[in-house]
C-alpha cells in the first residue's frame, strides 16, 4: 500500500503564520509538522508516499526532500485547487491501481492511528476505511452516519443542528482504486469544489461496505494557532521530548525543546514550549505552552503564555503575549514586533 497525503492548503486562518512557511512545515518540537504524520505512515508499513501540494509548493520539496526516514516521497502539485475529491484526483497514476491510504496534511492524531486503520483495511478487506471522530455538532465537515461500524451516510457541511449523528468525517482513509471512476462522476458543489465526500457517498450507494474507524486517542485539525498549539502540547504528552539540555540559571517545568545554537539566559521555561534554531531569550522572560520559531527574540522580563512567536519576530524587554485560556492564542508574525 502507498500513501497520499493532501497538503495544498494555504492556511487562511493560521492568522499569516501561513504566508512564509506553509502549514505541513510549521514546527512542532522543532520538527515539521509532516515530518510526524510521515513517521506513522512508515510505521504503518508503508514506503512510499505522494504528496500533494499546492501553497508555496517548492519550499515545502526543499525541505523535505526525496524522502522523509525510509518513506520515499513523490510531489503533484495542485495548481488551482477546487477541493479533496480533486485533489485525491491527481493521486491516480502514483496509485496504479491498488489501494492506498489518504490523508489530509492538515490532521495531527496518534501514533496509533494509521497503522489500526491499514490492519483494519488488511483484515476485514472492505471497499473502504473511513475515520471518524465523535464532535457534539458535525456541521463544520462531513457529518457520518454509523451503523455496528459501517458508514452509511456521509453528508457534507450540514447546516448547524440539522443531523442526528456526533461523528464527523476525520480526514484519514483507505481507498479502493474504484474511488477514481467515482470522482470523475463527482460535479462541483455549491461552494465551488469537488467533493470527496460525493465519491464516497457514491461508494455506498453502489454498495460498497465503508468501514468506519472511531479515533480514540487524541485528534487535531489544525486551521488555527490555537489547536497548532493544541497539537504540539498533545504530541508532547504521547511522546515527551528528551530533557534538554540548558544552561545554568534556566529553569524548565514539563515538555521543552530548544535548538542548541539558541541563547538563553536566565529564564523560565515549559510546560510545552519548542524554541527555534537561532533564538534568544532574555534574562527574567517566561516562555510558557508556546512556539518560538526560527530566529525570533524574547526580550528580558517578557511574558509569553499560550502564543506563536514567529519567524525572526521580537517580543519586547517586559512585553506580555498572552493567549485566551482555552481560546484564541497570541500571534506574533514573521518578522513583526510587539
């Protein structure tokens, strides 16, 4: 089985952490984003896999590279994006007719994840494996219907209240090669874009059996600061970092990573914090459930709580960048001071 991972997004609401440094690359432990979802995918059994992309499209190949541990990596670039389903489309060729596994890359989840579904796919051998993931009201993506874990009814962006089922749709699958045949029978929708959703709904009306997969460890979609911060505070309680190692006077509470060309002096660090390759900290500062990305300054005695420091950006000596407790986090952009 091969992979394809859907990752042409240009991250609208990430509030321009987007604009230089495209969502599948935003660091989380100082590592890439994809870098992670990939390392599932080769511990699923997997050793090839296409990425499709789209939103600054060779920085995304730069960085990667031919491959990403013992996964070789294939790129198709999605040039005028009109949703999933076409998208899924250009995987076609790369597939050459045998299932595969389909990813959205803007989903952050569980090292269990991919590989139950594979052995699931393996085991039972259904048309198709969907994930789902239980949500009080489905309305902002695929709303599923379930029946003893076979799909019924999958419906796209339901109007708010109006379904009868909590599950969602969570972006991860096992295709059938038929699903191609059923995407060139897919119209645009009413917002504009292929749907893939239809191809699966077509799937089901012609009888396939879609397993449906409920993801109980943790589940990210990550469309804004908040649940980017959401997703590294989660990867680092399934798999805490290695203590780092800091200098004296720097206290750590919990999860941190730091570059080790980055200077820090005498400051408070964690729970949950990764700090960029070229950065500084200043004397006094608290650096707390954050990301400060490549080349940003913390200046002395400054506050940073539940925020995204940004690419060579500064945060003023006594300045306070504080997100909402459970809400909207603080953002400073690349290069941009507060």
């Amino acid at each position: 089985m091969k992979a394809v991972i859907l990752a042409a997004g240009k991250g609208t609401r990430m509030q321009g952490l987007c604009d230089e440094l495209p969502k599948p690359l935003l660091p989380v432990g100082n590592r890439p984003i994809l870098s992670y979802t990939l390392a599932q995918v080769e511990a699923s059994g997997i050793d090839e896999a296409l990425l499709v992309v789209g939103h600054r499209a060779e920085q995304v190949r730069d960085t990667l590279g031919d491959a990403c541990g013992r996964v070789a990596l294939r790129y198709v670039v999605q040039s005028d994006p009109k949703g999933t389903g076409q998208a899924t489309a250009l995987a076609e060729e790369f597939a050459a007719g045998e299932p595969f596994l389909l990813m959205f890359g803007d989903i952050v989840t569980s090292a269990r994840h991919l590989p139950d579904i594979t052995r699931i796919y393996a085991d039972e051998r259904p048309a198709a494996v969907l994930s789902i993931r239980y949500f009080r009201d489905p309305a902002s993506g695929g709303a599923v219907y379930v029946d003893a874990s076979r799909v019924e009814r999958i419906v796209e962006r339901p109007s708010p209240g109006d379904t009868t089922t909590h599950y969602i749709n969570a972006g991860i699958f096992v295709f059938p090669p038929a699903i191609f045949d059923l995407l060139r029978q897919v119209d645009l929708s009413p917002r504009g874009e292929y749907e893939l959703t239809d191809a699966i709904r077509l799937l089901i009306e012609g009888g396939g059996i879609v397993r449906a997969y409920d993801l109980e460890k943790f589940w990210i979609n990550v469309t804004d600061p908040a649940n980017y911060l959401e997703a590294q505070h989660e990867f680092f309680a399934e798999t805490p970092p290695p203590a780092a190692a800091l200098a004296e006077g720097v206290q750590a509470q919990g999860a941190v990573v730091v570059a080790a060309d980055s200077t820090l002096h005498e400051c408070a660090l964690g729970p949950n914090v990764s700090i960029g390759s070229g950065c500084s900290i200043g004397p006094g500062a608290i650096v707390r459930e954050a990301v400060v990305m490549d080349g940003a300054q913390v200046g002395a005695g400054a506050r940073v709580v539940g925020a995204v420091v940004g690419l060579g950006a500064q945060v003023s000596p006594g300045a306070v960048l504080v997100g909402e407790p459970g809400g909207r986090a603080a953002v400073v952009g690349h290069g941009e001071a507060v």
